[in-house]
C-alpha cells in the first residue's frame, strides 16, 4: 500500500475528529431514562445483557521460563515492557528464551495481551491487541492472553473503565496482581444486536487509526527535525546568506553557568511556599519544568528560559526553566542570549556518556560542563539556525496536542458507547445472532 500524503493524514485527523465527538444523550443520575435499566455496570439500555468476561472468550496463562532459558535467540517473549498506549512494540531490551513453548503461552492475531502482575500497581491491566505480524510470540508468567470471540468490542472493553476499575477493585493489597478468575467473574455490558456490536468496534477502531496516522505524522515530523540538527548544527548545511567559518569554542566561554546546590530538606514543601525545587529528572516533563516540591531556602537561583543541564544520572538531558527555580544538585542553568544553545545541547544529548563518571551513579563535574567545546557560528546564523529548529518544535508541538485531543475523544466514545448511552445503529438492535 502506498504511503499516504501528509496532506492525508492530517485531513484524516480534521475529519476523525468532527465524526467521532459524539454527547451523551442523558446524564447518569438517580433518575433512569425511559428504555434503559440499572444493572450491576450502572444503567444500560434495556435490551443489553451484562456478562462475565468468560462469556466473552478464554484467558491463558504465560510462560514461566527459568534465567538459563535466556538467550540472544530463540523465541520472544511479550512482557509488559512491550505494550505502550494500547498498543505492541518492541524494544531492545526484549527477552528471548531458547525453550520449548507450549501452545497456550503462544500468541495469535487478534489475542488482548493483558498485564496482570507487575510491582508497579499502575501498571497491571494494560492491554494491547495482537498484529498479525507478532503472531507466533511467547508471552511471559506476569502477562495473560485473552482470546475473545467477538471482532474487537471485547478489546475496547478492557480498555475502558468499566473493566480497568473492576481491576483496581480486586487487585491484591500486598501483591500486584489479578488472577485468572478475577478476570473470569469482571462483568461488562453487552449489546445483544450483531450490528450495534460490530458498528461500535468500527467506530473505536477508526478513533485508534486516527491516533496511529498522528503516531507516524509526528514520528515522521520528529526524523525530519534530527536530519535537519545533523545538517545545521553540524555545519554541513548553511542557512542561505551565511558564510565564514565557525569557531571552536568552550561552553564556559560563551555561557553563564549556574551549578545547582540542594537547600536542606527541612525547607522543603509542598505547598508552593519559596521557589519550585529541580533536582533532576523527576521535576521535568517533555522538557520544561514542573512543580512538585517547593522550598523557602534559595541557594542557587534559576531563572525563566534558562536552559537546564542534569548532571547526574541521566547525565546530559535538557530542559528549559518555565519559572524561576531553586536549583538542585543534580542540575545547572545555563544562559545564552538566544535559542542556539539549547537546540545544540539537545542534539548532542548521547555523547554525555563519555563524560560521566562515579562508581554509584554518573555524573559530570563543572569543570566538565566548562571545558565541552562546540563549533560555533555568527550571532545572526545562530538565530536563523535555532529559528528553523524551533518551528519544527511547535509544529511537532501542536501534533502532539491534537493527538491527545484525539486520546480523550477516543476515551469520551468508550464511556458513551461501551455503557449503551449513545447509540449507533437503530435498525440492527433486533440482530441478535453475533457473538
């Protein structure tokens, strides 16, 4: 199939988004509309059913595999690890076991790959639906499969509250977990009507493609943005109307450097009160500053726009200051009169490595952040270079924003369609021969 137009994919987006913003037709109250029902799932229309999840398909266990069968071949094994945002992938971490693999611990198209123990609580119940081309993988003894005999519902299904909540009602208070008969006894919602079944297993579906073209749109956006840093920041590509020789210079020579210090813990709060506290990584999100823990003792300030360096592991990651900061120990701030400095530090973010050292965690010194040299160009191709490579971060930026407009409309259709409070097809309720 040939790949489709960027053009295409954003008109899918305009037009995903105006056919699948559905209202509900009642608000849920004490009071029940004429031609629904109150159940045990809350109020449903009268010619559902609610059934147990057994009724829906089989659950098999995973593989239990000892760390001799661990090996760099042999057969993959699907872990939680390998589902993110409902859906499979693959990382290079993946564990591969040269053993023998019984059938049940065997996926196939179509399977809910379901994470039902995990020591992080937040984690046990993702779900992601089987491709065909990852059929014939193992999955491991903290995973189940769920194989449904419907043609998609049941997948939206675990996805929703309804089952999700169902989860954190019986998961173990010591153990994160579920078993195979907590997830037996869950009870969902059914249509009883083929169509109504099959017409709200499309209309999700077609709400997760318009998800996955903004996934590639981006991925596609994020590749153009790295060639171009290779090509600019690099020098092997110049801006038209620039020329001369860039110079060699140290990050110490070009930028006022702020190391971080942590005040004492006694100033901390975490009600606002003095300046937000970054000490690293947990204080940032996509590259701007959050606030999490404040402190009334100042000890070294950072300031809005300032770029910030962790220096502690992970070693090298930027971000800008939003506000002014206390700085931790575990950062530095970094001034410089344009945008340059902060698209070069992001592109050359894996090199830290080189640099880091201690034996319980890495880190870099101020003498290493001074002493790093970069090639350098005019303050006008500086501003021209960090233009183009900051209106490929906005443009990125507002792909992202619509992809998560387009998350909560998908999680808007399920709480409406999944609970029968808006309804697709009149004429195929009186189907009831699917499933």
């Amino acid at each position: 199939m040939a790949e489709r137009s960027e053009a295409m994919e954003e008109q899918t987006v305009r037009d995903g988004s105006a056919v699948y913003s559905v209202e509900p037709e009642f608000a849920t109250a004490e009071y029940v509309p004429p031609g629904y029902k109150r159940t045990e799932v809350g109020v449903i229309p009268e010619d559902w059913e609610v059934k147990h999840l057994s009724e829906l398909g089989i659950s098999y266990a995973g593989l239990t595999y000892k760390p001799s069968n661990v090996r760099s071949f042999g057969s993959l094994v699907l872990r939680s690890s390998n589902i993110k945002d409902g859906k499979l992938v693959f990382n290079s971490d993946d564990v591969f076991v040269d053993a023998t693999i019984p059938p049940r611990a065997i996926v196939r198209e179509g399977d809910i790959l379901i994470c039902v123990r995990n020591g992080s609580a937040r984690l046990i119940g993702k779900c992601a639906r089987i491709p065909k081309s990852a059929e014939g993988h193992a999955f491991g003894a903290f995973m189940t499969v769920f194989r449904a005999n419907d043609d998609g519902l049941t997948f939206y299904l675990f996805q929703s509250d309804i089952v999700q909540r169902q989860i954190q009602e019986r998961m173990g208070a010591t153990i994160n977990q579920i078993t195979g008969k907590d997830l037996s006894e869950f009870l969902v919602p059914v249509p009883t009507a083929a169509g109504e079944k099959r017409a709200i297993a499309t209309a999700l579906s077609d709400a997760d493609a318009l998800i996955e073209s903004l996934d590639r749109l981006i991925a596609k956006k994020r590749a153009i943005k790295q060639a171009a840093m290779q090509q600019l920041l690099t020098c092997q590509t110049r801006l038209p109307g620039f020329s001369g020789e860039w110079e060699t210079k140290r990050l110490g020579e070009i930028a006022d450097i702020e190391m971080g210090q942590s005040p004492s813990s006694k100033f901390y709060n975490r009600n606002g009160e003095g300046l937000p506290l970054i000490q690293g990584n947990a204080d940032i999100d996509d590259r701007r500053t959050i606030r999490r823990i404040s402190t009334t003792q100042v000890t070294k300030r950072g300031q809005r726009g300032d770029v910030l360096l962790s220096v502690r592991a992970p070693v090298g990651e930027v971000s800008r200051a939003t506000f002014d900061v206390c700085l931790g120990r575990g950062v530095c701030a970094l001034r410089f009169p344009n945008d340059f400095l902060f698209h070069y530090l992001v592109f050359i973010e894996p090199s830290w490595a080189k640099h880091s050292k201690g034996s319980t965690f890495d880190s870099v010194s101020s003498a290493d952040i001074r002493n790093l040299e970069m090639e350098l160009p005019g303050a006008e191709e500086q501003i021209a270079i960090a233009t183009v490579l900051s209106d490929m971060d906005t443009e990125i930026e507002a792909l992202e924003q619509r992809r998560e407009k387009a998350r909560q409309i998908k999680q808007g259709m399920m709480q409406q369609l999944l609970t029968g409070r808006v309804r697709l097809i009149e004429e195929t309720r009186e189907d009831a021969s699917y499933g």
